[in-house]
C-alpha cells in the first residue's frame, strides 16, 4: 500500500489538475505547482514503491561516517604534502570530489531511490504558496479579474486529489500607448520603429511582453550607436484605473544622470589580433579594407578574413555587427575562440565620440584527432565499429579545413542457407575533404553568399562492403556548395542548403552467392534488371540537399524538422559526355526523398513526435535500372520496426519459398532472408516519449509503411504502387521503447510487434493476436515481434 507509512493526520498527494482554462497554457500553470504529485500508473504509485524500496538499503549514518573518514584522510594528506602546493590542491581536489558525491548520495539517496520518487505528503502551506504563483502569473497576462480556488477529494482514506478551478475572466487589454523620452534623437528613433513594436493597441496586457519590449528598444539604440545605453533606463508605467478592463502604459526612456541626451559612438580604427601574446616583441601590422590586421606571424589572409568582419571604421557602433562578426568568425572553425572589445578613444573635441575596436581571435590547435568507438545490435548480435579523423586547420592559409577520415565495422545477418545462423557483414571506407569558407565560382570575387556561412567542399574517397551475397567497392569523387541561413543573425541556424554539381562513383562488385543472382534475376521486371542494379558502373549525379531544424540535439524544443533530398544521375550522358570506362555502366536516374518531422513538448518531460517520410526513385532517359544503393528500403531500428532491416516490402507482394517441416514434409513459408529494394517508399511514425525513472525514458509508438515497386511485375503481383489500393497495404507495428539517456549517447531498446501485415492472405492481416513475448528473444525473421536495439532516437 502506498500509504502504509503515512502518519497520522497525513495524506498522499497522487494528482493536481488545473479546470476551466480556456487560453493560459495548462503546461505553464502546471510548472508553477510548488509540490508535485506522486505519478500513478494503473491505479498504483510505482515510482513511490521503488523509493521505498531502495530506502530499505539507504543508511545516512554510515554516509555521514564515510564523509568524515574521506575529510579525515584529506587533512592527513595534506599535511604530508607539507609546502608543495601543486600536490595540495590535488589532494584538495581529489578528495573534495569524493566527498561531495558522497553529500549527493546523502541528499537524493541511493540509486534506487533516485529512480523512484519521494511521497509527496500533503503540505497546506505549499498549497498556498501554489495558489499564490498561480494568481501571480495570471495577473501577469492580463488576467486581473480571474478568479481561482480548490477542491479536495481523499480516496482510499489517504489519497489525495485536488483539483485546481479557474476562471479566466475578461483581459484587460492596452488601450492607450505614449511615450516619456526626453532625448529627442532617441524618440525619433523609437517612434519610427513603432510598426516592430511588440506592444499594440487592444491586445492583451502581458508583462513578459513587455520585458520583451524593454529588450527590443535596448537592442535597437545598441545597434544605432549608443554604445553606454543600458536597460535600467527602460521602464514602463502601466494604469489600469483609466477604464474596466484597460491599461494604460507610457515607455519611459531616462536620460543619463549628468546629461540631457545619450552619446552617440563612432569607429575610429579597427584591430584584428590573430595570434597570443608576446610580452616584449612587436607585432606586424597589414591594413586591408581600413582594417589593421596584427601579429606576429600572419598564417590567415586578411582577404577571407575580411568577409567575415562587419566592423569598420567610420561606422557607428552596433552591438548586432559585433554579434555577427563573432558569429561568423567562429564556423570558421579555426580560431579556439573570440572576441571583440571596444575601448573609448581619447578626442579633443567633446562632441565627437569615438571607439577603438579589438577583435581578438586566439588560433585553434592545427591537428585535432577525433575516434569513435560505437556498438551495432543486428540479429541479437553485437558489431563493434569505430572511426578516426584528423582535421588540419588553416592549410593554406585562407581558413581552409582538411580532414582525413577512416573507419571500419562488422555486423551480422541472417544466412542465405539458414535464418537461424548469423554471418558477418564487413565494411571498411577511407575518406578526404577539403573545405573552403567561400563560394569558389568563376566571377563571383568569393563573395557570393557571404553572409550565410558559405562553403566549397571537395570530396574524396573509398568504401567496401563485403557481405554474404556479394562484395562492393566505391570510389567516390563530389563537389558541394554549403551554406546555411537563420531567423534573425543572433540564432543558431535553421535552414542548410547543400548543392552538389559534381559527384563521381565508380562502384565495382561481384555476386557471390548463386541463390542471390538467381532472386535477382527472377525479381526483375520488363526492362528494368534488378540484377543490373550490381553491374559495375559510373554512378554520377547531381543532387540538392535541404534541411530545415528549429530543434536540438536533446530534442525538447517544439520543433518542426524538414529534410529533402534531390538526385539526378547520369545527366552527362545526355549532354553528349561519354564516360565509358572499361564497359562500366552509366546509370541514368531521378530520385527524390522528403522527411517531415514534428516535435510537441506537452510538459513534464513527455512529448508527443511524429514524422513522414517518403520517396520516389526511378530510371531516366535510356536507363533501365537504378543503383542498388539508390533503392528505398523499409523496417529496422529507424523505419517500421516489427521488420527486420530492409525486410518488409513490397507492397503486398509475398516472397515465397518451399521448406520442409520435421516430418519432412514440403510446406511454403515466407522468404524474408533476401532484402526488398522499391522504388517508392511511405512511412509515417508517431511516439509518445516520457520519462520513467531518472535517466530512464520510454516512448509508445506506432510505425506504418512499405515500399513498392513503379511499374506491374507479372511475377510479383501486389509489388506495385497504385494509388486507388497503397494505403491497404500500410504495413502497422506498435510497441514499448526504453532509452537510455547517458548524456553523451542515447541507448534505445524498442520491443515491437506487428499488427497489420499486408502480405498476408486478405482474410489474415490483421496479425496482432498472434503476438507471443518470446518472439522478442528470437532471431527468427518469420517471427511476429522483434527487437530493434539502436544508438540515438530513431527520428
């Protein structure tokens, strides 16, 4: 019983639900709640249960005795260190470390415990103290009149459930805006700039609106010189009594104490220090553009340098080209760090101000090494991988960035011969790069897009992949023009667009197993040879790449993700430019493949995310057949997860094959050991992600898609994608994930199971009562449930 160890008088809070709320966000009221309920699930408190559990095993007593033995030690220690003071702050160090994760443990209690959740024992005072926050935060949206109290209801004689009853009531709403600003040239400023104001007549009154305000007429004079102007000469006077439900409010903008009006700052000279400091030796001084570039050793052309500063002299000051200047000098990535300082210059005159500016660039170190270790679960089995690159900064001296890459992996799939054996997949890839910080385009005088970050990539490199049914090898060769663009300059960026004019593979391979030739063979439709998709060939193309991100790597914002990515390959040989070489095939093709992500926080660390994704590929001009690599695929870890990688599909099509049973008898049983490669591709997945205990997390989540062949097959009926049947053929799964969230990666466990298989018999598809729990320990493609183990969420 959760309330066994309740004492007399004393009750469980298990709930606390806001009522009546029309416009105010549920999720804000519910964050000013100053005790939160312990979380039931099914009737039951189980996170209340583990802590009570793990408090079994706490003993704070001992705790307090090993702190005192580690602040015991530390002091002898210390002593014995006698005067060397590098090894006591070790010692200091050292032990202070240990003892404050012993004063954790102390606190929040063994690691049970922290997976569980204290009671929360009703407190009428905090109760209080909640309805207080809560008639605060609505008074602050303009919500004076509301009104709000709460009801209790007591089950199971000490459970405890309130609810929270408010009423809203009419707004008051801005019904007249003025200004108090002395200084003339600052009320012109303010005055022309009233369209942007975030404040309008007989919208709601709302106070972080307001701080907003404050904020955009501070940025506004700091970027029209006014280099000393601060935010405590902003303040607004706010009357309500001019009418029911009004507001009145006058911007106030003070004058400096021992002045009538503002000083207004120009830029007298520019500094950019490219290098540390050397007491005692003089620097070298090169003027470009007005700029005076110093150091020791000049190892950066001012000429790129140059594209990247929004300071010069004569301007007036700006806080946003200070802002813009840092911004853009950090993706260079070769500085560790900057920054920009201003220093007042001394002038005879005092109605001229004028600013020295100091941009102090400390170069990043020339040789970075990066290596990853990393694990993949394919077929129950553990495939190690792992990677390492060396970056070279600053080649030639324009910001020019090279990087080596290598990297090499196995994994494991099913065998051809028997499913219920494993075979090990190779893979090993060596790549370069070259990167430049400019478009590098005939007549452009590197200044196109300059001000979106821009980048000339060139791209080299290799790629084998030696599987059971064939082996591989790439050479790859690409050009990329990069460039990315922000809501406002002072954002992260948003949008990157990649546009890929020249790429070059020759892919090589062979065919090993017989079996697999003679699948392909039979799976190939009229003109279009799956078996051609292995042909050694020149693979050229030119693609477009467009990501749109409004969230982060935690993926906790309410965000929109959108991707897109365009291929055309082959086009040289339409424009008469023969790259025959030693018979390899030239393939011909267009492909397109859109992903639409959305992400809704709903509080409480639980948020709802679902995606769409789709494409479409397929042989153009005189092709007949695309690479195999550029086929779409479906199931796996980041795809419909109750099939296997690249397993399901395609359409309603069933691969069949023969087999005997034990008594030896012939049966025909589903063929899922050959991958389905389609030339169409939907999916759409949705996730109700939450947190369980501590780093824990879990998500329920039902996946649906397939992929399907463009043209009929004769001997694939059901493999084609029409429109008047595609979403019959939806393949559904659903199920439980845990993840794992371990800071620096994301570990993802996701049990699912299939519900819809549309390759089955038409009377038989639905396939969810089939569901049996040891499906998930088997390594049996014909099983009903699977489990998918990957790193990352899976969108």
């Amino acid at each position: 019983m959760p309330t066994k160890n309740l004492g007399e008088g004393e009750k469980l809070l298990v709930s606390m639900e806001s009522r009546g709320l029309e416009t105010v966000d549920p999720t804000a009221i519910q964050n000013l709640y100053q005790q939160r309920p312990n979380r039931m699930v099914l009737g039951s408190t189980p996170y209340l249960a583990l802590y009570n559990f793990g408090k079994k095993f706490y003993d704070p007593q001992n705790i307090r005795a090993r702190i005192a033995k580690q602040e015991n030690r530390m002091a002898t220690k210390i002593q014995e260190a006698g005067t060397d003071s590098m090894k006591v702050n070790k010692l200091r160090d050292k032990y202070n470390a240990r003892v404050e994760r012993l004063e954790d443990k102390l606190q929040e209690g063994n690691l049970v415990m922290q997976l569980g959740e204290p009671p929360a024992i009703y407190d009428s005072l905090r109760m209080q103290e909640t309805m207080d926050q809560i008639g605060i935060y609505l008074n602050s949206k303009g919500y004076f009149n509301h009104s709000a109290d709460y009801t209790q209801q007591v089950k199971q004689d000490k459970l405890l459930y309130i609810d929270i009853n408010i009423k809203e009531n009419q707004p008051y709403r801005y019904a007249e805006l003025s200004y108090g600003i002395e200084d003339p040239r600052i009320l012109q400023i303010v005055k022309r700039s009233e369209p942007r104001s975030l404040l309008q007549l007989g919208e709601r009154y709302d106070e972080e609106q307001l701080t907003l305000e404050r904020d955009r007429l501070y940025e506004l004079l700091k970027n029209r010189g006014y280099y000393d102007f601060a935010r405590a000469y902003i303040e607004f006077e706010v009357d309500t009594s001019y009418a029911e439900s009004t507001a009145r409010v006058k911007t106030i903008i003070e004058s400096p104490e021992q002045d009538s009006t503002h000083k207004v700052y120009t830029i007298k000279d520019v500094y950019f220090k490219t290098d540390a400091d050397r007491f005692g030796i003089p620097r070298d001084t090169i003027v470009y553009n007005e700029v005076k570039y110093v150091a020791y050793d000049h190892k950066y052309n001012p000429l790129i340098l140059d594209k990247k500063i929004d300071i010069y002299p004569g301007q007036r000051y700006s806080q946003f080209r200070t802002l813009t200047t840092q911004r853009k000098l950090a993706d260079l990535d070769v500085f560790q760090f900057n920054n920009v300082f201003y220093n007042k210059a001394e002038t005879p005159n005092d109605s001229t101000y004028e600013l020295i500016a100091l941009v102090n660039a400390l170069p990043a170190k020339k040789f970075q090494e990066t290596t990853e270790l990393g694990m993949n679960f394919t077929e129950k089995r553990p495939g190690p991988f792992s990677s390492l690159t060396l970056r070279v900064r600053n080649v030639f001296g324009g910001a020019e960035n090279l990087d080596f890459g290598i990297r090499g992996g196995i994994e494991y799939q099913a065998s051809l011969g028997d499913a219920d054996q494993a075979v090990m997949i190779k893979e090993f890839g060596v790549n370069t790069s070259l990167s430049f910080p400019v478009i590098l385009f005939p007549f452009t005088n590197k200044n196109l897009l300059s001000e979106f970050s821009p980048r000339t990539r060139f791209t080299t490199g290799y790629n084998s992949e030696d599987r059971q049914e064939y082996v591989r090898s790439t050479y790859e060769l690409g050009l990329d023009y990069i460039w990315q663009r922000s809501r406002t300059p002072m954002q992260p960026p948003v949008m990157q667009f990649i546009l890929s004019p020249l790429n070059f593979n020759i892919v090589q391979g062979d065919i090993k197993d017989q079996e697999f030739r003679s699948r392909l063979e039979n799976n190939s439709t009229g003109s279009r040879s799956l078996l051609g998709s292995f042909d050694d060939g020149i693979i050229s193309f030119v693609g477009f790449n467009f990501i749109y991100n409004t969230n982060d790597f935690t993926q906790t914002r309410n965000a929109h993700f959108f991707r897109t990515l365009v291929e055309l390959g082959g086009l040289t040989k339409e424009l008469g430019l023969n790259l025959d070489i030693n018979n390899l095939r030239t393939y011909q093709y267009g492909r397109i493949s859109p992903d639409y992500r959305r992400y809704i926080p709903l509080g409480g660390q639980r948020y709802f995310v679902y995606r769409v994704n789709a494409g479409v590929a397929s042989p153009m001009f005189s092709g007949n057949t695309l690479p195999y690599d550029k086929f779409f695929f479906a199931g796996g870890a980041s795809s419909v997860r109750a099939w296997q990688s690249r397993r399901l599909g395609l359409g309603s099509y069933a691969a069949l094959t023969v087999t005997e049973d034990k008594e030896g008898n012939k049966i025909i049983v589903r063929d899922y050991n050959i991958e389905q490669p389609g030339e169409v591709l939907l999916e759409a997945n949705v996730e109700y992600r939450f947190n369980m205990f501590s780093f824990i997390n879990g998500a329920f989540f039902v996946d649906a898609g397939n992929v399907w062949l463009l043209q009929p097959n004769q001997s694939m009926p059901g493999a084609d994608f029409k429109f008047n049947r595609f979403y019959r053929e939806l393949a559904v799964g659903t199920g439980f994930g845990l993840r794992f969230d371990l800071s620096v990666l994301i570990l993802r466990f996701d049990f699912a199971t299939k519900v819809y298989d549309p390759a089955q018999w038409t009377g038989n598809r639905f396939v969810l009562p089939k569901f049996n729990v040891t499906d998930f320990f088997t390594q049996n493609r014909n099983s009903q449930s699977t489990l998918q183990i990957g790193i990352g969420y899976p969108f």
